[in-house]
C-alpha cells in the first residue's frame, strides 16, 4: 500500500495544457521532518532517463508554502478522523464519508458507484490491507492542515495543498531540462543541507532555500543493484501525530529511518549532491478531498492512483 499521495490541482490545467506530464504538483506548508506529514510521490521520482551528462546549472524557482486553514472546526475535524484511523473504526469513518464519493484517478474516475462512500474509500487507501498501511494513510491525511480548492468540484478542498509558484516558469524548466514533473521537488526544511555524498557527515556543498530541486533517478552508492530510489517525500515518518507530537512511520514504509536512502539531486547552480529522503517533498502526490455542509465536514473524495 502506499500512503496518502497527493495528485495535481493548483498547476494541474497548465502542465497537461503544455503536454508536458501527467499528473502536476501539490503540497504543503515547509515543516521540520519531524512536523510533517509524510507524503509518497505518485509514482518514481522520474519518468525520464537520469542525466548523462555534466549536470547544468538550471532557473531558480522559488515556491511559496501554503498556510494552515484557520477554521477551529476542520481542526476539530482532523482530530476526529486522526482517532478514527487510530482506532481502524471503519463503522464511525463511514459516517464522515459523503455522498456520491469520488475516486479521480491518472486513469480517469474509479469509484464503483455500486458501492458504498466507505467501501470506495477503503479500496483507495487500501484500508483492507492486512498490516494497516491504510489507516496510516488516513491518519497522515488527517495530521495535514492545509487546503486547496477543486475549481471542477464546487464546494470541495483537498489536502494536502500545493506550494505557489511561477507555472510558466516551471514549464519553461521542464523544457529546458527536458525532465518531466517527476523529477522535482522542493525542501521540506527552511534551509536544506545539499552533502558531498549520501553519508549524513559529507561536507555540505550547498545550502537551498525554498526552491525547485531536481531529483536525479538513481540509487545513491551503495543502494540495491537496479533498485528504484526512494522518491522524495517518502520520509521514514507519517501518521497522525498527537499534538506535538512525533509522526508514526509512513504508510507504506517498511524500512526505518536509517535504512532511508539519501536521494542525488542536482542544485540550480548545477552542483551534484546528496540530501536526506525525508527533506524533500514530492510535487506530484496523491489527495483526500474534503466538503463541508451543515452537519459538518466530510470526507468528499480522492484523487491519485492508477
């Protein structure tokens, strides 16, 4: 299973206008590591072949982060489903799921309209899964603060919300680089360490801000002979953490934090390095959508999946 993964919205109509890409970016507001929920990319953090060449400096984009929604009842809300998913009480979840749940895939709408809001909604998280990576999903959905509107979906937000930032800008870079939006992310840190190599004392050869950072799709030295890297914004913790609390480990990750490969990413000033999977976060990620009506909020849909 995988965790919650969000799916493009904010940048979504640009890309696919430009044919540059499937799915588009979404995220949410720069945390410490050990603040945010863990999101897992869509699919590998590339769809292109890794460069081959000597890296090259490339634009700097800048990506602002959303802010928390100030609405003491969607808190409220997140706190119920948060100890909902703690319980894996699927007869209280079906009461918080509304009518006429979607299920927007890369594939186009997978809901079984013959079936219940709950039962599409446990066939989306995997909430059937015999270790319980589904109802981890569902807690790091719920740990999320943020929101963005679904300009087709009158009435709906999803969580978590994307960064702001220049989308011509970023169509310009995915030409120019000839990468797709796979392959970038963007720190999870105020200031994020870029090492020499993958070991967590390599001398720092750069320090990035909140910018676009390529990801490069090739397991670090010392990773699995033909393995697919980590993707950012698999990072060895999620859930629904209490309060101040620390995460749990993501849904969907079996290794720990040390087993965590270090992901290669190339920085704007062309330089080639190392930095920490649970630094940066995917732009292309899976959504749990949310309405609110007169009883209150409710789980509305999901976007992601094949």
């Amino acid at each position: 299973m995988r965790p919650v993964r969000p799916f493009p919205t904010a940048l979504l109509a640009a890309i696919l206008a430009a044919g540059l890409a499937g799915p588009a970016p979404a995220q949410n507001p720069a945390q410490s590591p050990a603040q945010a929920p863990a999101r897992a990319p869509a699919k590998p953090p590339s769809a292109s072949a890794p460069p081959t060449a000597a890296p090259r400096p490339y634009a700097s984009i800048a990506v602002t982060m959303p802010k928390p929604v100030a609405d003491p009842s969607f808190e409220a809300f997140r706190k119920q489903l948060g100890e909902i998913a703690g319980r894996k009480d699927r007869a209280a979840l079906a009461g918080l799921v509304a009518k006429g749940f979607f299920w927007t895939a890369a594939q186009g709408e997978k809901a079984d309209r013959k079936k219940s809001g709950i039962d599409n909604l446990a066939a989306a998280l995997g909430l059937d899964a015999a270790d319980g990576e589904g109802w981890e999903a569902l807690a790091s959905a719920a740990a999320d603060p943020t929101l963005e509107a679904v300009p087709q979906k009158k009435g709906v937000s999803c969580a978590p919300a994307a960064p702001a930032f220049d989308g011509k800008a970023f169509e310009q870079l995915l030409k120019s680089t000839r990468s797709d939006v796979f392959d970038w992310a963007f720190p999870a840190l105020a200031d994020l360490p870029v090492r020499s190599g993958p070991a967590a004392d390599a001398p720092v050869v750069e320090t990035l801000g909140a910018v676009l950072v390529r990801v490069v799709a090739e397991p670090p030295p010392g990773g699995a002979p033909g393995a697919a890297p980590a993707g950012p914004g698999t990072p060895p913790q999620a859930g629904a953490p209490p309060a101040g609390g620390p995460p749990a480990d993501p849904p969907g990750a079996s290794q720990t934090a040390a087993a965590a490969p270090p992901l290669k990413v190339v920085t704007p000033s062309g330089k080639t390095g190392f930095v920490s999977a649970d630094a940066v976060l995917p732009l292309v990620f899976e959504q749990l959508c949310y309405i609110k009506d007169a009883s209150g909020w409710k789980i509305a849909g999901y976007l992601g999946g094949e």
